[in-house]
C-alpha cells in the first residue's frame, strides 16, 4: 500500500477481510462454517455427548437465520472437510499469535517506548474503547 503510505500487511489484512465477508454474503458452505469459529466446538460438543443430530446441534446453538445457514453448510457431504479446515486454521492462528508476539517482546526497546509512551497509550486506550463502544452498539440496535 505504497500509495498511500501504509504498511503492505495492511493492505493484506484488508483484502482478507472484504475477501472473506463478500464470499460469506455470496454463500460459500465453507467459509459459512469457519466464521461460525467457537460455535462449531459447542455445535460438536452436543451432537457427540447427546442423541442430537447436527442439526438440531446447530439450532440450539446459533440463532434462527444463522442456524439455517450453518445447517445447510454442514449438511453437505464436504462439511467434514470444513470441520477439519477450521480444526488446522485455530491451531496454526494459535501458533501464529505466539510467535506473533515473542517477536514483538524481541524488537520491544524500553528507551523507544518511553519516547513515545503517551501516544502509545493514547492509541491504545482508543484501540480498545473504540471497538468495545462499537460493539456494543452495533448488538443493541440488532436486538428485536
């Protein structure tokens, strides 16, 4: 993102994101079932320790229109291939986030962060707060 003066891990992340999002509004089952993420272990968790089908999993789990959605996706006879695609992208993100963050601690210098502590700070608060407030609003104006 050299026109614009930003970091090309930017304009990555962008991409993946529209990328991402515009193949789930298209309706693609797998990218349906990886962004359903922590739901699909809940979803699993009852099918294998009750008499649930999947099915039935998936609608005590997820709302209405999503349970339609993620329930046709994992209808579908690939649908163990999705499970197993988003079992080996949690544990690589996880990895990823550790590494991630061992090489932050090891371009840390503490006479860098205290040159620009306040805006850090500043950033950081808002970087938090933001997405919080945002979140929160974007939940109670989707609420019937």
């Amino acid at each position: 993102m050299t026109l614009v003066k930003q970091p090309a891990v930017l304009g990555e992340l962008l991409v993946g994101v529209i990328a991402g999002n515009v193949g789930y509004w298209l309706g693609f089952p797998g990218l349906t079932v990886l962004r359903e993420g922590d739901n699909l272990r809940k979803i699993s968790e009852i099918a294998l320790t009750t008499s649930t089908s999947v099915a039935q999993a998936v609608y005590q789990v997820l709302p209405a229109g999503e349970a339609v959605r993620v329930s046709k996706a994992l209808s579908l006879p690939q649908s163990l291939d999705y499970l197993a695609v988003y079992s080996f992208l949690d544990f690589l993100s996880r990895i990823a986030i550790l590494i991630l963050l061992f090489l932050v601690g090891l371009e840390t210098s503490l006479v860098e962060m205290r040159r620009v502590g306040r805006t850090a700070l500043l950033v950081a608060v808002i970087g938090v707060v933001a997405p919080i407030s945002l979140g929160m609003g974007g939940r109670s104006s989707i609420r019937p």
